[in-house]
C-alpha cells in the first residue's frame, strides 16, 4: 500500500487513499519548522488487524528523520508505538 505525506502550513497527515476515499490516516499540526504533534490516527474496518497504524506511523517517523523534526504523539495509539518501540525514541 502505498502511504502519502500531505502538509499545509499548520496540518499534515500520513494516508492510504487507493481511490476518492480515504482509508486510513493519521494527522498531525505542525507546531513550528521542527515539531509535529500527532493527534489522531483513524483506520477503515477494512484495513483493521493489518498493522496500517504503525505502518503510518513509521511513514512520519521516516519524514521527521529526514527533516530533522521532533514529534510529541498525543495521540494515544501513536503514544502507544513509541512506548512499546525503543527504535522510535530519536525523534521524541
């Protein structure tokens, strides 16, 4: 499944949209040019048991790395990963 990356000035997310509708996402707001705050991650009953949520997840945490960005995850699944993955602690 192939998972975008879409910012606005103060919004991003991370989505799976295989057609007009999409099927899995997880948002963030773009506290300043190096911190995101994750605040929701929301996956369609199609996609549940698949590890979609991390897999997004994984996508902004790649991003962030890259860009050199921090991430606070107030969203309680993203807050979740990064406590169970020491591997994702770098860009808290």
């Amino acid at each position: 499944m192939n998972i975008k990356i879409e910012n606005t000035d103060t919004k991003g997310s991370a989505f799976i949209q295989p057609a007009k509708k999409k099927l899995a996402e997880m948002t963030y707001s773009i506290a300043s040019p190096n911190l995101i705050i994750i605040d929701h991650t929301d996956v369609d009953d199609s996609l549940k048991g698949q590890g979609i949520g991390r897999k997004l997840l994984l996508k902004i945490v790649e991003n962030a790395r890259n860009q050199n960005i921090k991430i606070i995850p107030l969203c309680p699944f993203a807050k979740s990963v990064f406590d169970k993955e020491k591997s994702l602690q770098d860009v808290l």
